[in-house]
C-alpha cells in the first residue's frame, strides 16, 4: 500500500475543493478530481483511491501533477491540440451580470467559480473561469481605497505631481513624512526558520519592548533616503529632521518638501523654521491622498522587508535595523518612476445606488 503525498491545500483551496465535490450540478469530471485531491491531502492510499474513485495511476499521476505544478486553474482538461471553445458573446454576458450584480443566496460576500457554475446549472467552472480571465475580473480579490473630500485636491495634486514630472532646475524635491509607533516587538516562543516544504514561523505571543518613530526624507531626483527615529513625533521633531534636510544640501540650494497637511507640520515651530529659511518650501498634499507622497511606497517596503516579520529585542535594536537598511537602500537608489499625471482622473464618491 503506497501513501500519497499531501497536495498543502489553502483554505481557500480546500472551500473550493469541497463545494465541488459535494455539488450536483459541477460536471463529473470535475467532482472526481476534486476528491481526489482531497483524498490526496488527507492521506488516502493509491490503493484506497483507486477502488473509491475507479481510476488507475496514471489518472492519479496526471491530476496530481497538475494541481501541484498549476493548482485549481490546472484541473480542468487541455485536449491535446485543440484550444479551449470561447464561450458566447451572449453566454459571457449571463456570467458577467450574475458575477457584477448580483451575490451568492449563501449570503457569502463574493462569488467563487464554483459557487457560480451551480447557481447557473448549464456553465461550467472551467467557462466561468475562462470569461472572469478574459475580462480581468477577480472576485476573490478586495483592495481598499480612500475617497479625497478635499475640495482643493486637483490644485493641489497638480502642485506635487509637477514636481515629480517637471521639477525646478536646480532644485531639490523631497517627499518627507512619519512612521509613527513602530512596535519592537520580540517573540517569546523560538522562530521556526524556512525549511523545503515549510513556511517560516513565528510564535503568536510577543513582548512589547517600545516604540519608536521613524522620519524619511525620499529623494525623488535620486531615490536616496534620509532618515532618523525618534521617541515621538511632534512638531519639534519634525522641524529638527527638517534641518537635517537643509544640512544633507549645498548652502542656499531650493529645496521643495512634500508632505501631508497633519497639524504638526503647519504650527508656528514650523513656521519659524520655514521663515528662518526661505529657500526651503512646503508643498501639501490633499486630504486622505498619501498616496501622492512618494515616501509611502519607501515605507511600505520597509515594513514589508523590515518591520512586518521583524525580531525586535529592544528600542535600540529596532533602530539599529532601520539605519541598517536605509544604509543599504542607499548604495543602490532608484527614483520612482511617477506616471499618474492628471489629477481629474481619481476615485470620487457616488451615491448608493
């Protein structure tokens, strides 16, 4: 008796699996080979699978291989020189207005591609999935946005963007802002390192060893990041990283600063700094548009590289790993290259339909 290996299925995976191998109305087919890899996953022996499902081996080799090397996209059949059928104009348009309009009456928020096929009874999951591909549609998928209700956001998008796309001559451009309250956090339990055939791990309870906040300045001529923490992030904060801004650039050199319109970067401390040096102006971004700041996308990386999965053994170590890696993006910078240039062009709120 041979024992097959695990297919280590996703949640979603397994959802999926499931539904279709309990539906009535997914093709046969289909059903088999999603219990087959359930099957798989749960252990079965070849012997045991074949007398359940009535297959041989090289039905199990074939749809085995196949979800792993391509998995759910991957189990449907490819017949040998022949290309999928393209599904009807009229066809296309009944799975796009049920996927569009319409939810699934499980009260589920979003539509699988077998939940589809069953409730439309005479489509298969292959067709569904063909048509959701051809148009780009992802129900699976959810991204998150935030509407502007800045009345002066194209005049003042159009003031950043020029910079990005049309910088003074002679001028330095800096996207600067805070990341503020970054945890150092050390795990209590031993991490268990990558290994083949396993993810990383990290014990759920942690320590709280502080917090510190981090100040950027991105350099959009030359993708170089200034940096430096902090214990908080106030006014006082803000204007002193603005001096080492103005102390990074030859003597009287314009330099232009983008950042976001929060309170402490528009008091009087500010103000003072600003008018104790006038070759140095800010720009602001509308309200709830980060997203214009190009210091965002830096800081997203280096929560994604840094922070996110980050063994923290104090404030100082937390630190020290911040300048380590503002160090090491600096030996290889790369500007970013802006496109979006028209600010008429954004996410604007609707009324409920």
């Amino acid at each position: 008796m041979q024992v097959m290996g695990k297919m280590n299925l996703t949640d979603t995976e397994r959802e999926q699996l499931l539904s279709a191998a309990r539906s009535r109305t997914v093709r046969a087919a289909d059903v088999r080979r999603a219990k087959l890899i359930l099957m798989l996953e749960d252990g079965e022996s070849r012997d045991s699978i074949m007398r359940t499902l009535g297959c041989d081996s090289r039905f199990i080799a074939r749809w085995s291989g196949r979800f792993l090397s391509e998995r759910l996209s991957g189990m449907y059949a490819r017949h040998p020189g022949r290309a999928p059928e393209q599904p009807p104009a009229r066809l296309e348009a009944r799975v796009l207005n049920r996927t569009l309009k319409h939810k699934p009456a499980d009260g589920s928020t979003h539509w699988s591609s077998y939940k589809l096929a069953a409730e439309l009874g005479d489509v298969s999951v292959s067709t569904v999935q063909r048509i959701w591909r051809k148009h780009g549609v992802k129900p699976q998928q959810l991204e998150r946005h935030m509407v502007s209700n800045d009345p002066d956001f194209e005049a003042k998008a159009a003031d950043v963007i020029g910079l990005y796309l049309n910088p003074p001559a002679h001028a330095a451009v800096f996207c600067v802002d805070e990341k503020t309250a970054i945890q150092a956090l050390d795990r209590k339990d031993r991490m268990l390192p990558l290994s083949p055939g396993r993810a990383e791990s990290h014990g759920f309870e942690y320590k709280r060893n502080g917090t510190l906040s981090l100040f950027a300045a991105f350099n959009t001529a030359t993708g170089e990041v200034l940096g430096k923490t902090a214990p908080r992030h106030t006014s006082e904060q803000f204007v002193a990283f603005l001096i080492d801004v103005v102390a990074s650039q030859p003597k009287r050199r314009e330099i232009h600063v983008i950042c976001d319109n929060v309170s402490s970067h528009k008091t009087e401390r500010v103000a003072t700094f600003l008018n104790a040096h006038r070759n140095v102006r800010l720009h602001f971004t509308p309200t709830y548009s980060s997203w214009l700041n190009q210091v965002e996308n830096w800081f997203s990386r280096i929560q994604r590289d840094v922070i996110a999965r980050g063994i923290f053994t104090s404030v100082k170590d937390l630190n020290r790993k911040l300048m380590h890696y503002i160090r090491e993006h600096n030996k290889n910078p790369k500007p970013i290259k802006w496109k979006y240039d028209d600010p008429s062009r954004r996410i604007r709120q609707v009324p409920n339909q």
